[in-house]
C-alpha cells in the first residue's frame, strides 16, 4: 500500500510543479526510464532519491510516503 502512496505523490508533487520527467530524472541523476517506474511503483524508491525529492518539492519525507497528509 505505501507504494502506491509514493508513486501518487511523486507524481502529483512533480506535475504541481509543471516539472517533466526528464527535468526530474536529471535532478536525481538516473535515467528518465528509471524515474518513470518509481512513478509507476514497478521499482521502490531508494532513501536517497525520496530524500532529494523531499528537498527538490520542499516537502518532507513524512509527506512523500503518506506519514502526513
């Protein structure tokens, strides 16, 4: 369940932000194909890209994996 949670917010953080995939991808240093299945939950999210996201979107880590609305 807390996957589905993360692939929802990840995603939504980043279209609030009107940013692409491919602007995200580089900001985390991967392969825009890599970044596209964190959003789609078909790989986790390691600790240290959830963490630069949490500083890219100024939200907190709590938020990201739905600790806090």
């Amino acid at each position: 369940m807390w996957s589905n949670v993360i692939k929802l917010r990840i995603r939504d953080l980043r279209e609030d932000h009107d940013l692409t995939q491919q602007t995200v991808a580089e900001v985390l240093m991967c392969d825009q194909s890599l970044y596209s299945k964190y959003e789609r939950g078909e790989r986790p999210l390691p600790l240290d890209l959830a963490i630069k996201l949490a500083d890219l979107y100024n939200v907190s880590l709590d938020y990201i994996v739905g600790r806090e609305q």
